[in-house]
C-alpha cells in the first residue's frame, strides 16, 4: 500500500534518514521505533510531503506521491496525526474534527464519523464546544487521532500517540489503534514506546540514526537480543 | 459642544474610520496568514482608487501614457466600485505572485518578503503614474447618480449633514467587514483559513491547500484595498499616485494600534482613529495627520500589544 525506496531526507546540508526503505501492506499495522533523534518523525513528514526527499520514491497504492503537495496526498486516502498533537488551539474541538473532514462533502457521513469518533472518545463530546487549546494533553492527543480519522483514511499515519500520556490513557489509545486495524484501517506506527508498539503492531522497523538497523515480524523482533537490550530494555 | 456638533463628529468619524478598518484589515488578513506586512497594499490601494475612476467616468486625465484616451462605456458607479475592487483583488495577487511566493518556496526569511513588497509598491505606483500621469483625478459630483449630496438633520438648535458619500462610506465597509467577519468565523473555507493562519503544515495535513489560501487571502486583501482606495478617493479626490503612501502609513498606525493580527483590533483601531480625526478641535486642525500616530503613541506606552492585541507570544 505505501512504499518507500532508498529514500534519503535532510534538514539543510544534514542527512537525517539514509536510503530508508520500507513498506507498509494493505490491513497492517506496522512500526516504526528508535530513540529519540533517529529520525521517524522526518520519515512521516516525509510520506505526507511536508518534506522534500533528496533522492529515493515514495509511492501509495502503486501512484508515485514523490511530485505531490501534502494536501493532495490526504485526497488519495492518507491521513497523517502528526507529532506533539498538532491541535488548532484557537478553534473548538467540533471545528477541529470538521476540518478533519474538510476533503469531504457528505454531510450525513461526516455527520456519522463525528459521532464515531465521539463514541471512541467521550470526553471529546462533553468537551466539543470548548477551545481545544484549553484540552489536557490526553485529550488532545484524542482530538489529534479523532481528527486524523475524520477524513475516512485507508492509511493512517500516527507519530507518537501515547507521548507524554498517563500509562492507562496510552494503553487505552493503542486498543483503540488496534480496534481500527481490525476494521480495516492500515496503519504506520511511530513509537518511542517499543513495547507497546511492537505489542499491537503486525510488523516493525528499527531506526538507528537514520538508518533503518533491524526488520520484521513483531514478535520475532521483539525476541530478537539487540532489540531487546536497545529498545525494551 | 452642543449635540448636533457631538454627532456630525460622529458621523464625520465613523464615516471615515470605517474606511480605515477595511483598509487596515487587507493588512490583517495577510499579516495573520503569513505573519509579514504587505508593503505593496498601499499602492494596491491608489491602484483601485485609479481604475474604479476609470471605469465610472469612461476617460483618462491630461497626462501620462493613456492622456486623453476613452472606455466606449461608462459605468454606473456601484458597478465601477465592483469591477474596480475585484480588479485589485487580482493585483494582490499579482503581489503574491511577484513578492511573496518565489521567496517563500525557497523557504526565504520572512523579512525579506517585506522588503520585496515594498519594491512592487514601488513598480505599481511608477507603473500608475506612467499610464495615468501624475495630476490629480476627481470625481465629478455627478458619480453618485441623482441622489442628494448630503440629508440635514434638524437636532435641537443645529444642524447634522450627513452627506450621501459618507453614507456610503459607511454602509459599504459596514457590509464588507459584516460579511468577511462572518465569513472567517462561520464558513467552512473560513475556518480553513484560520486553520492556515495558525497553523500551515496542520493545515495542509487536513488536505487544505496553504498556497491556495494565501492565493485568496491576498485576493481578498487587494479587493479590501482597492474598495477603500475607491471610497477614499471619492470623498477627497486622488491627489496623484502617491496618494495611498499617506493612508497606507496611517492603515499601518490603526492595525498597530487595535493590536497587530488581530482582526476586531484593526476594525477598532480605524474607527478610534477616524473619531479621533474627527473631534480634533478646528484650531488644530493643522495637527490631523500627527492625530493617528500621537494615539498609537500614547496608547502603546499604555498597551504594549495594542488595543486587542494578544500578548506577543504568538506571531511576531
Ligand atoms: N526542522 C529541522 N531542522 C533541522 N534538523 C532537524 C529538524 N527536524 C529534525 N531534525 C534532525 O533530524 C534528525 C531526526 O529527527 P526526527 O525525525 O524528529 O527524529 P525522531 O522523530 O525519531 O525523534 C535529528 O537529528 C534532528 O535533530
Ligand atoms: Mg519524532
């Protein structure tokens, strides 16, 4: 579904991720960790465009994006919940989550999802009138997912969704990553959290200094000694 | 002091201070959305002012390239006004095409958009004074039509004039800031451009197109321009192509003054500046041009962020 070839991303003349290759099938959740720096956020931004790649391609269900403008990316299918929330803080959380779905025009379905997504999340729905600058953290990572979600998206992309969440929030966010999987929904995983991630996610990539260091299945991963000793501790 | 004074002030102030709040608020919207002054709104402005001129009374001046030359059609002036600000919402967009745009997908310093923004305001007014000389054009006091000059209010012992151009002044910028406030606040496209404003790379993860919301944003901004340079131009006459540099700086004192980015600041700040002008005692009125920046002053010392501002931690 998403596929990315030798593709090399830098800030300026600073190479941050080398000839990252990757791929992402259709119903999947895979993962993609490492430690702080290596380099994953980049590997998103890159996918959503909000990054040019210095060389390499990136292609979503076999249509090369590489040439694309972000929101032309999120019309093909591809939602992207960026880092560290992202929220509108100067809108209400309704407006956020309609914004969300500003690619669409079905009133009744956005109407529908609203719903969905404050069924998922019920503190978003006695909160919906409100400011989402004035939301706590766990709520904004929800209204950040919620909102990602709202554009119906075949592939989600989600960067960190458990930082900075009170352990119980965290794990309620990756049975909720998990919920959306098994109806369909594939998802690229960016976690610090290596446990959790590797936990709920079919396959995973290690990242190391902008360079992709281990790759495969989950479990075997997670067996795997020097994952272990780096990552899991 | 009686009443009939205090309220030809008033109409005299409002009239005029809604102007400057539409004016200003072409500076807004483009400093909310790319957090930089447009330089060249002030000749976007003299530029509107020119071709509404132009399109009402079907003829160029004595001098300059197009001297003496006709349109084979007059327009009735509430259809110049339109053609005349839509037309200088496509010169903001020329703007944003020759100052903005190549300088921000290099990922340039957003200073120095300012300083290519001044050098089309430069091009623009040069550019109007080739083709329309540089005389003064003034409507005739036919371009409202048949209507009456001005309606007398008996008020107690006075008398209020108000005269039909400021009527116009006033219902014209009434409707446009009713309408764009309305816009910005309740549409979804409205939304989207706050979404732009404050956030560009969310944004365009929402799949809102940033470049083509900038793109309107200085449509609008040129369109805002043009309409106050008509309206200005109207009631005072274009005292040559250098006739938006004055308003332009004055436009700059009001969106400081109601708090730079702020939207009702700028629409504040033009009313506040436009009474102030007004209820200047006659003995002074030598001191009418200092009136905006002697506010700005006194009322900076007081609030740093302006009337509305918020705090600067935001956009600088
Ligand atoms: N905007 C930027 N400008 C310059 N360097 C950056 C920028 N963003 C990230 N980097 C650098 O790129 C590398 C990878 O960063 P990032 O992708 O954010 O890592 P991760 O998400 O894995 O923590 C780091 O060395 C970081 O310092
Ligand atoms: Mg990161």
């Amino acid at each position: 579904m998403l596929e990315l070839k030798g593709v090399t991303l830098a800030y300026g003349p600073v190479t941050a991720v080398h000839e990252a290759t990757l791929r992402v099938a259709q119903g999947e959740i895979v993962t993609l960790i490492g430690a702080n720096g290596a380099g994953k956020t980049t590997i998103l931004r890159a996918v959503s465009r909000l990054i040019k790649p210095k060389s390499g391609a990136i292609t979503f269900e076999g249509r090369d994006i590489t040439g694309l403008s972000p929101d032309k990316v999120v019309r093909l299918g591809l939602a992207h919940c960026p880092e560290g929330r992202q929220v509108l803080a100067l809108q209400s959380v309704r407006d956020n989550l309609e914004l969300g779905a500003y690619i669409r025009s079905d009133t009744a379905g956005i109407r529908q999802d609203l719903d969905m997504v404050f069924g998922l999340f019920p503190r978003l729905r006695e909160r919906a009138a409100q400011l989402a600058g004035t939301l706590s953290g766990g709520e904004q990572q929800m209204l950040a997912i919620g909102r990602a979600l709202m554009c119906r998206p075949r592939l989600l992309l989600l960067d960190e969704p458990s930082l900075g969440l009170a352990p119980i929030i965290a794990q309620e966010i990756f049975h909720i990553i998990a919920n959306l999987n098994q109806q369909g929904m594939t998802i690229l995983l960016v976690e610090q959290n290596a446990h959790m991630a590797m936990r709920t996610a079919h396959r995973a990539y290690v990242l190391e200094a902008g360079l992709i260091v281990a790759q495969g299945d989950a479990k075997a991963l997670a067996g795997d000694e020097r994952v272990r000793k780096a990552y899991l501790g | 002091m009686s009443l009939a004074w205090f309220l030809q002030n008033l109409v005299n102030g409002l009239s005029i201070g809604s102007v400057y709040a539409v004016f200003a608020l072409g500076y807004t919207l483009v400093f909310s959305v790319l957090g930089i002054l447009n330089f060249a709104h002030g000749a976007v402005f003299t530029l509107g002012a020119y071709l509404t001129y132009v399109l009402a009374v079907g003829e160029f001046g004595l001098n300059g390239l197009l001297a003496g030359m006709t349109l084979p059609f007059k327009l009735p002036f509430a259809l110049a006004l339109l053609a005349g600000a839509l037309l200088s919402g496509l010169a903001g967009v020329a703007v944003e095409h020759l100052a903005f745009r190549p300088l921000r997908k290099r990922g340039a310093d957003a200073l120095l958009a300012l300083v290519s923004s001044l050098g089309v305001a430069l091009i623009l007014v040069n550019l109007i004074q080739y083709l329309f000389g540089a005389e003064i054009y003034s409507f005739p006091s036919d371009v409202l039509g048949t209507l009456p000059p001005a309606v007398i209010l008996h008020v107690g012992e006075g008398l209020v004039a108000m005269r039909t151009i400021q009527v116009v002044l006033f219902g014209v910028s009434l409707l446009l800031l009713i309408g764009l406030a309305w816009f910005i606040q309740f549409t979804k496209q409205g939304k989207a451009l706050r979404a732009v404003a404050e956030n560009p790379d969310t944004a365009s993860l929402l799949g809102i197109s940033v470049d083509a919301f900038i793109l309107g944003t200085f449509f609008i901004s040129g369109l805002l321009g043009g309409l106050s340079g008509t309206l200005i131009g109207v009631s005072f006459g274009l005292s040559g192509p250098y006739f938006g540099v004055a308003y332009g700086l004055k436009a700059l004192a009001v969106i400081v003054l109601g708090g730079l980015g702020s939207i009702p600041g700028a629409v504040l700040g033009g009313l506040v500046i436009g009474l102030a002008e007004a209820f200047l005692p006659p003995d002074m009125s030598s001191f009418k041009e200092a009136v905006p920046y002697a506010l700005l002053f006194i009322v900076l010392l007081v609030r740093p962020q302006g009337l509305l501002g918020k705090n600067a931690e935001e956009k600088v």
